[in-house]
C-alpha cells in the first residue's frame, strides 16, 4: 500500500480502524509529514500520534471506543483526525489518538472478552495465566500513553487525557464526568471549568484508586485525567451529534490553540457527586430490583431494595443516596453499580 494511499484511507471516517488488525502492515508506512508540517505516526490500529511543526505546552491523549458500542464518542473522534490529516484543522498541540478497542469497535459490542476499562494501572497482569485480546491491548495502551507524554519537548508542560464515553443507559445529568482519585490532592479549578465548557458539569469525584484508563493517567502518567460520559450509548449512524457540539468545541479550541469559552469556577454551577459505597456481583444470582430505564444519578427512598446477590440485600441507607453505572451482565466480582452522594468541594480546589 503506498503511503498516499494509506492517507486517503485514514481520512475517511473509522477506515483506519477497519485496516488489518496486524500492526506490522504498517510499519513501512508509520510516519509522514502533513503539508502544514504536522507529523502523522501510526504506533498501532487505532493509535495515532500527531505532533505540529511549533508545539504549544500541551500534551493531549483524546481516547474513544475503549467501550466498543460507545460509538458517538468514536465518531466525534473521528471527525477531529479527519480534520487534521486533512489539514482542516491545525494543531498546536501534541496528540495523541486513541481508539481503545477495535476489534470491539467492528463488532458492534461492548468488548470481546474483558471489560477494558477495568484492566489498567496493571491489572491486565495480575491474573498469571489469564490471557485476553483486552489485557494485551490494556498493556500496549498504558505503554503507548507513557511514551507519549515521556517523549514531550523539556519543559513546564500540562499532561491530559480524556477519555470519552457514552453510558449504557440514559442519566439526570446527560453529560457528566468522573474525576480520578487524587491521593489527598486538590481538585483543578482550571479541569473544572474545562469540563464545564464540555457540558459536563457534573462530576462524579473518585474517592479510592481504580482500574480505569483515566485513573492510569492520573496516578501513573500525573496528568489530569478524566472519564467523560457524554450521553447514551447508541450504534453507528443513531447519534444525534448536534448534542456534542459543546464538547466538540471545546476540544477543538483545546487542541488547535483557539479560546475555549470558559466562566469562572463556582462550586453552585455543579452538581458535585462522590463515592458512598460500590456494590460488587459476588455470584450469577446478582439481580436489579428496578426498571432497566432507571436514569444515571436516580436516587430512592431510604429502605427501597435496589438489589440482591445469593440472599444479600443492599438497599438505599441514607437520604440522598443515588445510583450510577448499574449493570448486572458485568463477570462475577466486578463491580454492579455504584451508590453516590451529594458532596461539596470548598476549600478543595485550586
């Protein structure tokens, strides 16, 4: 394959995902110049990295389809690499790409084998012996955003990843976003206000470590990390992307050194949510005791069953408590579903 051709490819939306699945087609092919100077490198199926000729102080990862039916995520994606191979759109800043879970991804579900989104910060290793397509690509992932940001020009730089998704089913808050544990340290103002701008402003705020990839790059790469829920899960074509015009704009802006329209933080413009307990599937016999089109972020009165595993009861303990991420298909020991509070950040941010 000539390397023009490759390109023409490449700008034709979620093409390059359904390229060969076996990275070494590539290599003759991995890196080109754009004609504005931008650098294009293709580290694997649905990894891309793209560095401008002038670099601002940013490095960014813009991740999608770690989920492979969270698909309005891939193609707000999409459209932005298009833009950018096409030269539409003209970067001052490192990016990096990712499109988590390809083979997913082509098959229309949400993955093959593993939950992707529960196997980093390591835990793609931490059963010897167990081997899946999601483990392999957790650890290519962990090891390609760590070059990625090691790889950085010297200097005060501000390292960001956020990876983007949509839910299951339907929320309170249609757009809202997750905020990884920090370890004791303050919540950004500026994410805050950027997250916001995304039509995200509500946050759920992590209070113990997880396996997820904005958690990964949270802790381990010390960037600003995020899971961004951006509405309800549908298939290719069914998003109503006029939806995502606020989060689409506001990376843009991000990415290519335009103003983002930001207002200045405040605490009363946020619904401000932290973890109470999370409710894990001990055995098949786990169940949901209400509707499956119970909303993201629904709460119940205290005492109402929520749900049951092999003759537990967890119910709604105190007022206010609401539900989020409830999902009984999930393997026996992940979790089930979350129960979240209402939760202030004063004195907290900076």
């Amino acid at each position: 394959m000539k390397p023009e051709t490759l390109l023409q490819q490449l700008q034709h939306s979620h093409d390059f995902l359904k390229l060969s699945l076996n990275y070494p087609d590539f290599l003759p092919f991995a890196c080109y110049q754009l004609e504005n100077g931008t650098e294009i490198q293709i580290w694997d199926t649905g990894v891309m990295y793209c560095q401008p000729r002038l670099c601002g102080q940013q490095d960014i990862v813009l991740s999608s389809g770690v989920h492979g039916n969270e698909t309005a995520p891939i193609e707000l994606c999409s459209q932005l690499l298009n833009e950018v191979l096409s030269g539409k759109l003209q970067l001052t800043e490192r990016l990096l790409f990712i499109f988590g879970n390809p083979p997913a991804i082509n098959a229309g579900v949400r993955e093959i084998q593993d939950n992707l989104n529960r196997l980093f910060s390591g835990h793609h290793s931490k059963e010897p012996g167990v081997q899946s397509a999601e483990r392999e690509r957790a650890k290519k992932l962990e090891a390609y955003v760590l070059k990625f940001f090691d790889d950085a020009p010297t200097g005060l730089r501000e390292r960001k990843l956020y990876d983007l998704h949509t839910a299951i089913r339907g929320s309170r808050f249609e757009k809202f976003a997750v905020y990884p544990f920090l370890h004791g340290a303050d919540w950004s103002k500026n994410q805050f206000e950027f997250l916001k701008a995304c039509g995200a402003n509500t946050v759920l705020l992590m209070q113990t470590p997880a396996s997820t990839f904005s958690y990964f790059a949270a802790q381990s790469c010390k960037a600003h990390g995020f899971t961004i829920e951006l509405g309800k899960a549908r298939p290719f074509g069914q998003n109503d992307m006029s939806r995502f015009a606020e989060a689409d704009a506001a990376i843009r802006a991000l990415i290519s050194g335009g103003d983002t329209v930001t207002t200045e933080f405040s605490e009363a413009d946020f619904n401000l949510y932290e973890v109470r307990r999370s409710i894990n599937k001990s055995t098949e016999a786990f169940k949901l005791h209400f509707a499956d089109n119970i909303e993201n972020f629904s709460s119940f009165e205290v005492g109402t069953l929520l749900a049951s595993d092999a003759g537990v009861e967890y119910k709604v303990e105190v007022e206010g408590e609401a539900i989020i991420f409830p999902n009984p298909k999930v393997a026996v020991g992940q979790r089930a579903m979350l129960m979240v509070k209402p939760v202030s950040v004063a004195g907290k941010v900076s």
